[in-house]
C-alpha cells in the first residue's frame, strides 16, 4: 500500500505505520510524509564531506613543520564541513573550489608543491573568494 507524498512521491504506508502509535494524529502522519519525501542526500555534500575527511586525516597525519601546516588544513577541513551540512543546493564553483583548495592543502603538507610561490598564492586567493564569497558574487551580477 502507498500513499502520496505532497510533491506526488509515493511513501510506504507500511514504513510510517511503524513509527507511529495507534494515538497519532493525522497532522502527525502528514509531517512525516512531506519530511521523508523532502529528505536528499545530494552528490555535493558527499563530495564537500569527502575533501573534508581528507582534510582532517592529512592534519593528523601531516608533519608538524609542513608549509601550510596541520592547523590550517583542520580549519580548512572545519569550512568544508560547515558548507557539507548545508541542506541547499551549492554552485558547482563552490564545490570545485572546495576540492581545489582541500587538495592544495594536501600536497602542500606533503611537500609535493612549493605554496609559497606567487602563483599557487594567487590560485589560492581567487578559490577562497570563490568558495567564501560566491553568492554574494552571482548577487551583484544579477
């Protein structure tokens, strides 16, 4: 047996008959209904998680005297976590610049590349605008 969700999804009546007593109102049922029809889990925090994992192992595991060093890759990791919970759909440019940035962070620690450079400096300054400031950005072109 399926009952319509409000966007027109079908949900197991069977499922939601085991969450709820026999004393349960229908508003009660309705909430359920439209919480588990509204409920994704979307590619972009998948990915945004993933890069902040990795940003919390390479912490751990990084030398102490690595260039960008573990702190900052734990905070980088912490602003990859706050973007990964947000339940609102992000711009690719945001995701890739994510990725960039905590990939960066790790072959800096890895000493693979030298961040000291002018060039992964300024890559570096124009993804943290990208991945911080970004909606403001697409706000002042509309």
């Amino acid at each position: 047996m399926r009952a319509l969700a409000p966007e027109g999804r079908a949900v197991s009546v069977q499922l939601l008959a085991c969450l709820f007593s026999s004393t349960t109102t229908f508003e009660e049922v309705q909430f359920a209904v439209q919480f588990y029809s509204e409920m994704k889990i979307r590619a972009q925090n998948a990915v945004l998680g993933l890069a902040a994992v990795l940003c919390f192992v390479d912490a751990f595991v990084a030398p102490k005297e690595s260039d960008p060093g573990p702190a900052l890759t734990a905070v980088m990791g912490i602003l990859l976590v706050r973007r990964a919970i947000i339940v609102t759909p992000q711009s690719p440019v945001v995701i890739f610049a994510g990725c960039v940035l905590a990939g960066l962070m790790v072959v800096g620690n890895l000493s693979f590349v030298n961040l000291n450079r002018p060039i992964w400096m300024g890559l570096i300054l124009i993804l943290f605008v990208c991945y911080g400031l970004w909606e403001r950005i697409e706000k002042l072109w509309s």
